[in-house]
C-alpha cells in the first residue's frame, strides 16, 4: 500500500513538467541593450569652453561631421535616424559638435565662427579623427564654408543640403537691432512645433513620427538645459550669416549639393554660389519641385555620395532600389520611377 502511494505522489509531481513541452523557437534573450539614441558627451576645450557633442562611434568606420540647421542642437543627427540600418550598411561614423547656445551648451555672446573651427577641431582630435566627410544643412551651411576654410586639407568630401551661403539678401535681418530680432523670435523658440513648421506632405507624411521627433529636438535646443526658450543663440545664428561667405576655394575634395528647386527659404543659388569657389569636382543634385526638406528626403542619397558611390543615382524601380550610372536627371525621370529607396515610394505622400 506504502509502495503504491509513493508512486501516486512521484507521477503527481512530475505531470505539470510532461505538461509543458519546450518551446519550439526558444527565447533568444539579448547581451546587451538596444540603442535609445546617441548619447550627449562633453568636453573642456583650452579656451575653457565646455563643448557637448555626439558620436556614434563605431571604430574603423568612416567618419562624418555632422551640422544641423538653424536653432539645433548636437542631437541633430537624430532626425536622419529613420535610416540608421542603411547608414550602418555603408559604415559610416557620425559626429556632431553643438554650437554656442543651444541645447547642453551655454551662450556665450563673444563665440565666432573661429571659435566653433577650434572646437570642432578639438572634438575630432579627443576622437582620434583625422579626414572627415562634412555634411551640412540649412543654415549650418554657413559654418561648414568655415570649417571648410580652415582644415580643407582633412576634408574628404563635402556635402551641402539646402544649406546657406550668406543671409541671401535679407538685408532688413542684417540691419535689424539683435535685441529686437531675438524679441521677434521669442514666440517660435518657446513653441519648438512651432519653429519646426515642416510641410505635411513632404517628410513627415513618409516617415512615421518625424513631426513628433522635430518637436522633440526643438525641446532639446530650446529648453534641456533650462534656458526656457531663449533665442539669443538663434538670433545670432542668423546674424553670423550676414558675414561675407568664408573662402572655400583651398578645398579640392569632391563637392555634393543638394538642392530643391521650389525652396523659397534656400533656393539653388545658394549652392551655386558654394559650387563656383572650390577647385575639386562638382555634384550638383537639383530637384525639381522639392522645397527645403530635401535634406531628409535624400539623405538616402547622400549617404551614398558620402560612402564613395557618388557616380551613382539611388532609385526606386517597380519596387526595386538600385543604383543608376552617373548624376539622373530627375527632371526626366521616367514613369514608376522614384529618387531613393523604395520606403518613400511604399508611404503614403
């Protein structure tokens, strides 16, 4: 009888382990974490600035220094994130040095230009990096023509994305009181939806939450370091532009421009202007039809000209991205054709 109810117990106790079989595709649990965003680092220059700056840094890639536009900060980078996967195809190493009084770094009324080239080059030293591709947007544009000026030797290839030149003859901003400009500007650098105004039917209706993440840059230049939307740095971004351009014409790295035919904020002669002082060779992209977002829009493309395929012309065909010889005219782009990978073709415009 004894032995008879040991037995009941021993078979109880194993049936809940018969119960549950192993599962057919065992959990794969992760080593490390994922990527939440690229973190902000800092560091004491010898003029005793503290300059923030973000790095991806994937060691032995190739390395881009990164300019957002106008009122941004060295998160910038965050907004072509939405092709991080192709960017870590290409290995391609991103930086970004934040410029005077925007997100972690604090405004300093006396900064120049010369003082952003010294920065930027104490950054790239502290990273080990030598050549460097230079990218730049909007109005970061004004900076890399100084970057440009003062290391053209270490550059690599330079890419410019409706990206200024001078104020474009806005000579009432240049002549405006710099106190009463930053007043103007109060309201749309305390309402970062507001100063990221993006068209909803360029970017934003392709790539999902993009207007949500320039709103959250916006936050982050005007308010993460407790400033509460002063627009003392961005009012004297825009006055610096009203200097004469910096002289490119030492640079004989390959040059890439990207400009959208229809931007009324930077149009093409911008990039014109860029294109007629430097001595190495000319891409001059133009797209019909496209206002100031062509800087996301394309950055497929850029990436690829940065990459070492800048002969080429990223397209998408009946669902198929591939690469086609030489600089495509997208004014005769034949039908069912579109300019990047397919994902722009696959959303809703």
């Amino acid at each position: 009888m004894k032995t008879a109810i040991a037995l009941i117990a021993a078979l109880s106790l194993a049936a809940p382990a018969l119960a549950k079989p192993a599962p057919a595709n065992p959990i794969v649990f992760p080593d490390q974490f994922d990527s939440i965003g690229t973190p902000v680092q800092s560091m004491v220059t010898r003029e005793g600035r503290t300059v923030h700056f973000t790095d991806t840094g994937e060691a032995g890639w190739k390395p881009v220094l990164f300019l957002g536009g106008v009122g941004t900060s060295g998160r910038a980078p965050e907004l072509v994130a939405f092709l991080d996967t192709m960017r870590k195809r290409l290995k391609l190493r991103i930086i970004s040095v934040e410029r005077n009084g925007l997100g972690d770094t604090a405004f300093d009324p006396a900064w120049t230009f010369d003082d952003y080239n010294s920065e930027v080059g104490q950054v790239l030293g502290k990273l080990g990096i030598g050549k460097f591709s230079l990218v730049a947007i909007s109005g970061g544009g004004a900076y890399a023509g100084h970057i440009v000026q003062a290391m053209p030797q270490r550059i690599a290839s330079w890419h410019m994305l409706a990206a200024v030149s001078t104020a474009g003859g806005n000579t009432e901003r240049c002549q405006q009181d710099e106190a009463a400009f930053a007043a103007q500007l109060g309201p749309q650098v305390a309402a970062p939806r507001v100063w990221w105004d993006m068209p909803k039917d360029g970017v934003s209706a392709h790539v999902p939450g993009f207007t949500d993440r320039t709103a959250d840059e916006g936050a982050r230049a005007f308010f993460i370091a407790g400033q509460k939307g002063d627009p003392r740095g961005v009012a004297r971004e825009y006055k610096r532009f009203c200097a004469p351009p910096a002289d490119v014409s030492a640079l004989t790295a390959p040059a890439y421009f990207y400009y959208g035919e229809a931007d009324p904020a930077v149009p093409p002669l911008h990039g014109q202007y860029w294109a007629s002082k430097v001595k190495g060779k000319v891409t001059f992209r133009s797209y019909p039809g496209e206002g100031h977002d062509v800087q996301y829009r394309h950055w497929d493309q850029v990436m690829l000209d940065i990459a070492g395929f800048g002969s080429t012309t990223l397209v998408c065909d009946s669902g198929r991205a591939h690469l086609v010889a030489g600089n495509l005219d997208a004014h005769k782009l034949a039908k069912g054709r579109t300019l990047g990978v397919c994902a722009w073709a696959n959303t809703a415009k």
